[in-house]
C-alpha cells in the first residue's frame, strides 16, 4: 500500500516549521495542501484578520479552497484547516 500512496503524491514525511511565539503573533494556521494549492499565505492572513471567529475563517478558507478545486480540477483534494486566535492580554 505504501507504495500505491507515493505514487499518488502522498507523502509520509510533513513540512515542519518552527516558530516562537511572542505578543506579535495574532494567530496560527494548520493546514493541508489543499488550502495553500490555490491560496497563498497573505489570502490566508486575510481571511484570519477579517474573521473575529476562528470557526468562521475555517469554514470560509475551506469553502474557497472547494470552489477553486471545482472550478479548476473538477475535484477537491484534501482541505483541512485549523485556525487559533491568542488572546495576550488575558
């Protein structure tokens, strides 16, 4: 099976980044490939800052990537999303 997988595109091995956070940081995108195929990092910020609700810019990031799935491909791969907003001066 693994080898079904990769030649599909799959791959076992993520992208890791790491990153300290600091008062600056307003909030953090966890995402599949299927959000960045079509939206770049500042679309992503730009539905983030225009969404006081984290849930709100989940749906509407995966609602946009579906669309540009459809339009282009005429399927979707996988979109998955999570947003978290920090709250510093709790």
């Amino acid at each position: 099976m693994p080898a079904v997988a990769k030649q599909t595109g799959i791959l076992a091995t993520p992208e890791v980044f790491s990153h300290r956070l600091n008062p600056g940081d307003k909030f953090v995108v966890l995402c599949t490939d299927g959000i960045t195929e079509f939206l770049s990092n500042d679309d992503i910020v730009g539905f983030c800052m225009k969404n006081p609700d984290p849930l709100d810019a989940c749906e509407e990031l995966v609602q946009t990537a579906f669309n540009w799935f459809v339009d282009d491909d005429g399927w979707t791969d996988d979109i998955t999303v999570v947003v978290a907003y920090f709250d510093w001066d709790s």
